[in-house]
C-alpha cells in the first residue's frame, strides 16, 4: 500500500436531527467528507450577542483527507443554517493506513 492521505476531523453543531441529516447528505454527496457521525444531543454554553445562552445542538464529527479541508470548511460554510458556524478542524495521527485510504477514495474530487 503506497501512503496513506493525512486526515483531519472537522468538528460542527446544529440544532436539530433534519439539520444533521441534510448537512451529512450534502458533505457526502460533494464529497468533501468520506463519513459523518452525528452525536447524541449535546448541551452548548455561549455568548451570543452579548447573552449567556444555553441551547440543545447535536455535534457532527466529520472525516476528511488534510488535502480537502479547505473545501470542507467552505461547503459547511455555505450550507449551515447558522450565522456563524463551529467549524473545527483537528489533525489527525496515527490513522490507520487502511482507513486513511478509504478516506481518500471517498473524496477524491471526480
């Protein structure tokens, strides 16, 4: 097996599931990420405008090649229904080489 692609995970909330769902759909199909998982709903604690808030989100963890990431964060950008976004990007290490793989075909651009 030749190198493996370095991979990030990108880290983002949203409100509510059909956002999760729609969001994961559109990353998928524009194949900017090789996998989405959504997370149990997760309490955030913020200011906002000046305000304490406290909302109920769930967080989506998102599976990309290093080489994507720019267009990644430009699609969440484009399609999330908030005003400004969470968008965290991590390095990854020590992937398995395997799964990096499986990463990169995934998002290749066609």
């Amino acid at each position: 097996m030749d190198h493996a692609p370095a991979l990030v995970v990108c880290l983002t909330t949203v409100s509510d599931e059909k956002q999760a769902e729609a969001l994961a759909r559109t990353l998928l199909q524009e194949r900017v990420a090789a996998c989405v998982q959504v997370d149990s709903p997760i309490r955030s604690f913020y200011c906002w405008d000046g305000k304490d808030c406290v909302d109920r989100e769930l967080r989506l963890v998102i599976k990309t090649t290093r080489e994507r990431a720019t267009a990644l964060q430009q699609t969440i950008l484009r399609c999330h229904p908030y005003d400004q976004p969470q968008v965290v990007i991590l390095d990854c290490s020590g992937a398995d080489p395997g799964y990096a793989h499986w990463v990169g075909e995934n998002t290749t651009e066609d």
